[in-house]
C-alpha cells in the first residue's frame, strides 16, 4: 500500500521581513510539527520547522540533506497556503476509540443488518463535528450514527438517521 499523508498543518501569511511564517497545526501538540518533521508538500519538498513563538515558525527546506532557511519575506509570501504533511506510518497509534480521519478512508460502511452501503470515500470536519462521504450519503460521524468502526476488518457499521432517503429492506422509496 502507499504511505499516506496526514495533514499536519498549513503556511500561513509571512511574520515580519526575515522570513518566518504563521503556521496553522491540525495537531492536538503543535510541537509534533518539530518532532515528526521533515513534512513535505504536495510537491514533495521537504521542511523542516523550527517554532520561534506561538504559531510563528522558522521554515527550512530540505535540498540535497541540506537546510536552506527561508530568509526574507518574499520567500516567506511564495510559501503561503502550503499544506505540510506527514506519512501515516510516522504517527503514533491512536488511543481505543481514536482514529485518524485517513483511517477511516475506504472502509466499507455496513448497515447492522449487513446491507452494505459503499466505501467511506472521504472524511469532512468543518468545526462542528466530523462527517462521512458515503456514496451520495453524509453522515456525521458519532458513536449513534457509527456504534462500531473496525480498521483492521476494514468496515464501520452505520445506524442510518430515520430521515435518511436510503431505501431500506420492505420499505418503499
């Protein structure tokens, strides 16, 4: 399989004129953007990240297993929007009853009658609460609408909300 990504953080506007950058973490511990480095973009540069305040970074690129810091504010402006990633097999196990959104990514979603509904095929969060792409379905992502989720079986058991228009066994559309 492909190592996968997860999304670590985000460059954000330049700070100042020497080169550093605010950068937004998606982790629980900014600090992990340091220890789980060097990320990498979508182009597959390599940084590494180095924090000189709260959310205020010294970037680096990694050329030939050298570090060539991002010096100046136009450097600095070229990088911004630039998402920094980590392979999934860097990150620690999550706790029981944890995942990560990319685990969750092509698990096939069953109903608890065994009716199979399709394969997760993305994981959205916009601040309220994580929900599931499945198929032409969205579904939020709670131990209600998803009581079971088992990575290593590759499949999730979905309750599906009474107002859901899946149609159901003996159930007209």
């Amino acid at each position: 399989m492909a190592a996968r990504r997860i999304l670590l953080g985000v460059i954000g506007r330049p700070h100042g004129v020497r080169g550093l950058l605010h950068v937004h973490s998606h982790a629980a511990d900014p600090a992990s953007l340091v220890r789980l480095g060097p990320l990498t973009d979508e182009r597959g540069r390599q940084f590494a990240l180095r924090w000189r305040g709260e959310g205020i970074a010294e970037l680096a690129e990694i050329v030939e297993g050298r570090r060539v810091k991002v010096a100046d504010r136009d450097a600095a402006q070229r990088l911004v929007n630039t998402r920094l990633y980590v392979d999934r097999e860097r990150l620690p196990e999550p706790q029981p009853d944890e995942f990560y959104f990319a685990d969750l990514v092509g698990l096939l979603a069953v109903t608890e009658d065994g009716r199979e509904l399709g394969q997760v095929a993305a994981v959205h969060d916009y601040g309220a609460g994580a929900s599931l792409e499945i198929g032409a379905l969205l579904l939020p992502f709670t131990r209600a609408c998803v009581p079971e989720v088992d990575i290593a079986g590759g499949r999730l058991t979905v309750v599906l909300p009474v107002e859901t228009d899946v149609p159901r066994e003996g159930r007209a559309a």
